[in-house]
C-alpha cells in the first residue's frame, strides 16, 4: 500500500529535460525507470535513495513538482 504525500520536492533533469533525480526531505533519489506517465504531468517511477528502491508518483504543475504517493518496492 502507498502513502499519500503530496510534498513538494526539487527535481532534477538531464539536456533533453527528461526527469533524472529529485530531492525530498533532504535525500536524493535517483531515477531509475519511468514505468508509467499519465500524459505530461503525472509520473510514476522506480527510484533509489539512502533507504532503498521504491516507485513514487510524482505530480508536475509547470516547474513545480510535488511527490504524491510513494510506495515499497
């Protein structure tokens, strides 16, 4: 089961503007997969930080981004 967030987070992106990493709560976590988008302003990806992997689903508004749900691996 996930939990329901909704936090900012500070993202992160490669040349082509493709999301690579965000930081939230003062860790890094890295991008590894985009398993779903849901058009240009939901994403669901498989991340790794300090604690491990996970999928978390982000929400963009312009150049805001927010972590919405994160889930366990």
């Amino acid at each position: 089961m996930g939990h329901l967030l909704n936090e900012p987070v500070i993202a992160e992106h490669d040349q082509a503007g493709r999301l690579t990493a965000y930081r939230w709560r003062g860790a890094r976590y890295t991008v590894d997969e985009v398993l779903k988008s849901y058009g240009t302003r939901i994403y669901r990806v498989r991340v790794t930080g300090a604690d491990g992997r996970a999928v978390a689903e982000l929400g963009r508004d312009e150049d805001r981004w927010r972590l919405r749900h994160l889930f366990s691996a």
